[in-house]
C-alpha cells in the first residue's frame, strides 16, 4: 500500500490553477521524481502535500490519515519532512547545532517543563546519526555557514532527516552545485535512499540527477499530470517530448 496517496489535489491562486486534480502514489522505499518546467507546480505541491497551502478541492492521506487541514507541524509530527529550495541554515551555529534544532522541531516534549535536557540529547543524538548518513560528521562543529555550497544542500538533507522521517520531501537538492558537487551529492543520497525505509518526492531540475535516483515520475504540465511511470517510460512518453522537453531546454537555459 502507498504510504502517500494524493487524490485530485488542486490549488488555485484566483483564476490560475497551479495545481490541477493530482493524483499520485509513493510508497515505502521508492523515490518518486516530480518534473516539469518553471511554473508547473512542483513547490505548490510539496506545499500541499506539507499543509503550508490547503487544497482549493482534493485531499493528501499519509499513512491512510487524511493530512489535509493540519499545520505544517502537524504534518511533521506525522513523519513527513522537507527540505527547502532556499537555503534555511542558521549560519554562526554548527553543523550539529543546526541538525539538533531540526531534531527538536518534531519532538513533542519539546516545550515539557524540566524535559529540556532529555530533549536536548535526544536531538543531539538523531543529529549525529543524520549528519554520519550525509557525510558531514567531520564537518559537525564547524559553523554552518563556513561549509562548502555543495555541504550545505548535504545539511539541509540532514536536517530533515534528523526528524526521522518516513516520508522526505526534497526541494532541487542540487540547485546552485557545480558539476562535481552534483555528482558526489547524487552518490551520497543514492546511498541514503537505497536503505528502502524512507519515501521520497524529489523536485529536481537536473534530469541526469532524476535518473540516477528516481524509481518513478510525475510529469506536470501546467498544474496536470501529463505522465506517470519509471523514468523509461517517461523518457519514451511522446507527450511528455512534445510538451515538456522542449519547455525543459528552455527553462534550464
Ligand atoms: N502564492 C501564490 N500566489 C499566486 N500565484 C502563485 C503562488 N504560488 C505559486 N503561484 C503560481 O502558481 C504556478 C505554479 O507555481 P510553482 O508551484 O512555484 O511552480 P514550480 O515550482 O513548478 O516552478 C505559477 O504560475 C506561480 O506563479
Ligand atoms: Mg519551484
């Protein structure tokens, strides 16, 4: 069973509809890659998906609970994460502080009188652990900001696991990396995935780095799901070359 389910999830913004009647499965252990040009909707979806933005119709089922209508804390508390397109490091903080703080956001004891230390180590630990999957242990007492552009996509990754999601939700993880930082980013994060415990929606501009990773994909095409299947089937898809590739130069351009 999909641990994701989408159904007819729509969004409008007065008379345009950025999002329009998705429908889309993830399931434990499968990357699912969402493609389409700029505009197409893909951060209108995660924002959907991850309560920023309520449907204008449709619904979002995690887990067979129905997510739409919770808060965006809500939805974390559940077990989804996010990372984000523009870089959200605190950056005169470490590495491991950052990672901690991210930790603590879906503790639910967090605000308990006296629970401050157990949540501070409690955070601390799942901090370590994410930053030892992405690579960046060495780097953790290092300020944030101090890190290579390449190492701060690997922390913002770290932060949203260090919430020890079950689902992840990865906003352009290679945007603004140089050809060589993509490539050892696409390595780190084919190794995290293969573990087969998280679910993943990848956004991602990159489609060499869409074909590394992703199990399946969703073409949207103004708001629509104009293609659904492994990245053979997509490739092949004519519609998908006539509708979107073409765009796709131009928006990578
Ligand atoms: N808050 C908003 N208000 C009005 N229009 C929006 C808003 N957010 C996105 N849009 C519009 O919705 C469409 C989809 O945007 P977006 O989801 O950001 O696309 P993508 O991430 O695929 O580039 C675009 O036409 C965009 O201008
Ligand atoms: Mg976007």
């Amino acid at each position: 069973m999909a641990l994701l389910e989408c159904e007819g999830l729509t969004r409008r913004f007065g008379g345009l509809v950025a999002v329009s009647s998705v429908t889309m499965q993830v399931a434990t252990g499968e990357v699912r890659a969402v493609i389409g040009p700029n505009g197409a909707g893909k951060s209108t979806l995660f924002n959907l998906i991850n309560g920023v933005l309520p449907p204008s119709a449709g619904l979002v089922r995690f887990d067979g609970e129905q997510l739409t209508g919770l808060t965006p804390a809500q939805v974390c508390q559940r077990g989804v994460s996010r990372t984000f397109q523009l870089t959200a490091l605190f950056p005169e903080m470490t590495v491991r502080e950052n990672a901690s703080l991210a930790a603590q956001a879906r503790d639910a004891q967090r605000w308990l009188p006296f629970g401050g230390g157990a949540v501070f180590h409690r955070a601390r630990a799942k901090a370590d652990a994410a930053l030892e999957r992405l690579g960046l242990s060495h780097v953790a007492d290092r300020p944030a900001g101090l890190l290579s552009h390449g190492d701060q996509r690997l922390l913002e990754v770290a932060m949203a696991l260090a919430q020890e999601p079950r689902l992840l939700l990865l906003d352009e993880p290679t945007q603004g990396l140089s050809v060589e930082e993509t490539q050892q980013a696409v390595e780190t994060l084919k190794t995290l995935l293969a573990g087969g415990e998280l679910a993943v929606v990848l956004v991602e501009h990159d489609m060499e780095v869409v074909f590394r990773l992703a199990h399946k994909i969703t073409v949207l095409h103004r708001g629509a799901v104009i293609a659904d299947g492994t990245p053979e089937e997509v490739k092949a898809d004519p519609g998908v070359q006539a509708a979107y590739l073409g765009d796709f130069a131009d928006a990578a351009d």
